[in-house]
C-alpha cells in the first residue's frame, strides 16, 4: 500500500469497536488504506492519514513514512467542495474522506471498515474506549446519516466506482456489504448524471466555499435539507434496490 495510485482499491477505516479486526487482515489487494483520526494506530502500513483542524497534536503519528500523508482541511475542503461542499455531503469524517479519496484517488472500488456511526449507549463507541460521537451533534447537515451515504454511493457510481461496507454490524451506512476477501470484485452500476436530489441542491444553493458551514447556521434551512436527503435515499432506492437497507446477514 501507500502507491497513491489512481484507479484502484480505497480502503477507509474508522475508529467503531471493531475496527481493530483488520489489524490482522490480508490487504494485499488495497491500494491505498486511508484511516481517520485515531485509526492510525490500528495498522502501520496505512497511507493516508485524514482529521479534521481540531484533531489534538498529542495524538498524531510520531513517524511518518515516505509513502505516507496526512490531509487536513486545505485539502480536503477543496475536494469536498467539488461534490457540492459540506452542507450536501454532510460533515462528519466518514463521509469527508469518502470525497476526498473519490476526488485525490478517483478508486474502483471505495471500501469502509469501522465507519458504521452506531453508538450504543452502555458500551464503548470507539476503538480506544469511549470517545465524542461526532455524527450525532445537532447538526442540519446529519439529520440522516442514510441519506449521506446514499448520496456518497450515487456520486462514486458516477464515476465508475463501487462503495462498499466491510462491516457486519448494526450500520448508518447503506452501501452494499462485503467481506475483506472479496470486496475489491465490486462492480459499480451505471447511474444518471442528474436527478431531482441535484436539481434541488442547484435550487437551494447551500454553498460554503471555507467549509465552515457551523458559522452561517442560519444559512440553511433544516426542512430543505431533510428534503433533499428524502431525495437522495429514494434515487438510492431506485438505482440499489432495497438491499442496502436490510440488516446483515447472521
């Protein structure tokens, strides 16, 4: 890993419970392992390292390697804004490294592990213990995590690229699930480059150019979002079917 090459397998990797189960994985097949925030310290041979300004210096990697990176916002703003910005994509990091990889790294195959943004109460919600469940602020942008993903799946199928969940847990994510094993053989399916959900997003306008959308709240109208997530999940409905929205396997 680490080749930052264009066109090929993304793995994301968040901070749930269980996402140190890839510490042993075989990722041979994975171009390039992009990790968010903490996640870093599950595997060494990641790539790309993605957090937000905010993110506490005592917490980055001491050594960084030659085919490693980190990203922060005056890279991911930029390519998140290329997919209409943060207000439509939703801000949180899950979905932030999920553009920024379409943008920077134009994948297949876009893969998350440990990203499923389920936070049981009387258990821990991270990896390392019980951290801040960032999805779950109020925020206009989060009122469904559902549509988020959905409208993620539609834009990388756009361009040619599959997403998948690694994940078989509870999950806010409604993208197709795979195993490790075998998710780099995900096709994308053909989708339309227009549908009512961006003619409503052209119509609303929700821009913020910085990225620091938490600064205008009165910008954006809560109903005119949930609206248009109410969009993007019916334009995953029809193009997906309904099997993202079924509980995994046993």
């Amino acid at each position: 890993m680490g080749s930052m090459r264009v066109g090929g397998i993304v793995l994301v990797l968040g901070s749930a419970p269980q996402a140190v189960a890839c510490a042993d994985w075989d990722l041979s097949t994975v171009d390039d392992l992009v990790v968010i925030n903490n996640a870093w310290n599950i595997r060494r041979d990641w790539s790309v390292l993605i957090h937000p300004d905010d993110f506490p210096a005592d917490r980055w990697p001491k050594d960084i390697g030659p085919a490693q990176q980190i990203i922060r916002s005056e890279e991911y703003v930029p390519a998140q804004n290329t997919y209409g910005g943060f207000v439509y994509a939703g801000g949180t990091m899950a979905f932030t490294a999920g553009y920024w990889a379409l943008a920077a790294l134009r994948p297949r195959v876009l893969g998350f592990f440990g990203c499923d943004m389920v936070y049981p109460p009387r258990s821990p919600t991270h990896f390392y213990g019980t951290g801040r469940a960032d999805p779950l602020r109020d925020d206009p942008t989060l009122q469904s995590l559902e549509a988020k993903s959905a409208r993620l799946e539609l834009f990388a199928a756009r361009q040619g690229c599959a997403c998948v969940n690694l994940s078989q847990e509870e999950s806010r994510l409604v993208f197709a699930r795979a195993t490790h094993a075998d998710f780099f053989a995900h096709p994308a399916p053909k989708v339309p480059e227009l549908s009512p959900a961006d003619r409503q997003e052209a119509l609303a306008d929700y821009r913020c150019a910085s990225g620091r959308y938490w600064e205008m709240p009165e910008a954006f109208a809560p109903d005119v979002l949930a609206s248009i997530d109410g969009l993007w999940l019916s334009a995953h409905r029809t193009h997906f079917g309904e099997r993202a929205f079924r509980a995994p396997a046993a």
